[in-house]
C-alpha cells in the first residue's frame, strides 16, 4: 500500500511539474504587445479606396484595433474591419481595413502622403506608435498612355498580367520599378505581343525583361502584353512583407513626348508557423 501511495505521489509531482513546464513554455512565447507586419505600398487612391494592413497578436487576445491617427496630424483612418486571417500555435495573424476619407483626398490633391509610423488605437483604451513599413499615397489620376488596356489579372501565386495595344508608334526605353532593393533577386517580367482571350489567360508569358531588352519598338494597333512572377528565395525575409506598387514601362511617342505604362503588383504572403516565428522574434 505504501508503495502504491508512493507512486501516486510521485506521478502527482511529475503531472504538476510537466504542466508548470507547459505553462511556462506557453507565456515564454506570448507577445507583450501586437507586431506590425512591414507594408510597402506606392499607389494611387481616391475617396473610399481601401487599405490592407495585417498585424500579429497572441491567439487568445481578442483587443481589436478601432482607429489610425497619421502621426504629427489629427488626420484619422477609420477602421472598417478588424478580423482574424489565419491562426497558429500560440499567434493570430489579423487583417484591419481602412478606408481613405475625403479629407485624406483632399490633402492628396496637394501632395503626395508617406506614412512610416501610425498611431493605432486599440478597442482596450491602448495606443502605440507602431512601424509599419513605408506606404506612400498618391491621387488618383487617369493614365493617359499612348496603350488601350484590354485585359490583365492576377493570381494567388503572385503572378500578373496585362494586355494592351498602341494607339500611336511607340519607343519603350526603360523601366520604373519602386522597392527595387527587396525584388532585385525575386521578380521576373516579361514583355511580349500576344493577344490573350479566355480561358487561356495565363499563356504565354513572352521574353524575360532585362536591361538589354531596351528599346522596345511598337506600331500603332501592336499588342503589348507584360507580365510579373514573383519567387522569393526561401531565407529572404522580405517575403514577410505586403507590397502594392506600380510598375513602369516609360518611353516617348512619335511626337516625341514621354509616357509609362503601369502594371499593379500585388503581393500578400501566406506565412507559415517557421514565419510567424521569425516574425516575432525580430529576424525580419
């Protein structure tokens, strides 16, 4: 008898010591406070455009974030959505969409708007000035290219397109491409002169875009199609981050005057557990 009391105390002591162990380990991977993920966005918006932000919480944390405030401003983000996008262990990651106020247009009429920092404010009474990587803000304005748009798409592997043909004769010399540091190694595009029509809107993708690809001659009523595929290597930690930003193919028309023709790239990450690991722990 005695030795089954033994053992009973025994297996007690070891159950309370393993959960203290797994309690232990549970609040050493809790955040002290919500991360930002790093937003990189140079685009155009108007009165009701919507921005995407996401952000990393503890699973269990419910506090949602209610407003922006530009910092140095009174000039406020309202918060029309503050949801879970997918979950992990101990972590969540959220999405939060705001959406741009006439006020915000009317400052865009003006002046370009650069955001590093924002002031967030939490459902909990909390405000933090947090990073959030560098988001420049432009008005809306219509492109006036010498290339009719036809069709363009995109897809969740980041991939893109987009097709137009020339209304003019048409020197393409060059190209714009913002946050060229973070995609030296990881996008492609492609220039080619095919018509695309459904279901095959994906085929094909034309020539690799290099620097001796320059320049490109087009007549009028000749297709321009250009294409991105966006690869980050696998200890590229920029593949953590959103962007949204224009491409420019930029040249001069027969008349000598000088033109872009843009392409949106989107990309959005879908991160792993590894990820959100590094995430937290400031490797990225």
């Amino acid at each position: 008898m005695k030795i089954k009391t033994a053992m009973l105390a025994t297996g007690m002591v070891i159950a309370i010591i393993s959960m203290i162990g797994n309690y232990l380990f549970f609040v050493s991977k809790q955040l002290k406070e919500p991360i930002m993920l790093k937003h990189y966005y140079d685009t155009q918006v108007g009165v009701g455009s919507m921005l995407e932000f996401q952000y990393v919480t503890n699973r269990n944390d419910d506090t949602e974030i209610s407003w922006f405030i530009i910092p140095n401003s009174d000039i406020r983000l309202p918060v029309s959505s503050d949801q879970t996008y997918q979950t992990y262990r101990h972590h969540q990651l959220k999405n939060v969409y705001t959406t741009i106020t006439e006020e915000i247009a009317r400052k865009l009429n003006k002046s370009a708007l650069e955001m590093t920092q924002l002031e967030v404010y939490f459902s909990n009474g909390d405000m933090k000035l947090m990073d959030i990587g560098e988001i420049i803000l432009h008005e809306f304005k219509e492109n006036n290219s010498p290339f009719d748009f036809r069709a363009g798409g995109g897809s969740t592997d980041n991939t893109g397109f987009s097709v137009a043909v020339a209304t003019k004769d048409v020197n393409i010399t060059g190209l714009e491409i913002p946050y060229a540091d973070k995609f030296e190694k990881s996008i492609k595009l492609y220039v080619g002169d095919t018509e695309r029509t459904p279901p095959n809107f994906q085929s094909p993708k034309g020539e690799l875009l290099t620097i001796d690809s320059f320049p490109i001659h087009k007549k009028k009523g000749d297709y321009l199609s250009f294409d991105y595929q966006i690869q980050f290597e696998q200890d590229d930690k920029n593949k953590h981050h959103l962007y949204t930003f224009e491409i420019k193919l930029v040249g001069n028309d027969e008349n000598g005057e000088t033109f872009s023709f843009p392409d949106t790239i989107f990309y959005k990450p879908e991160l792993t557990d590894k990820d959100i690991a590094a995430i937290v722990q400031g490797e990225t």
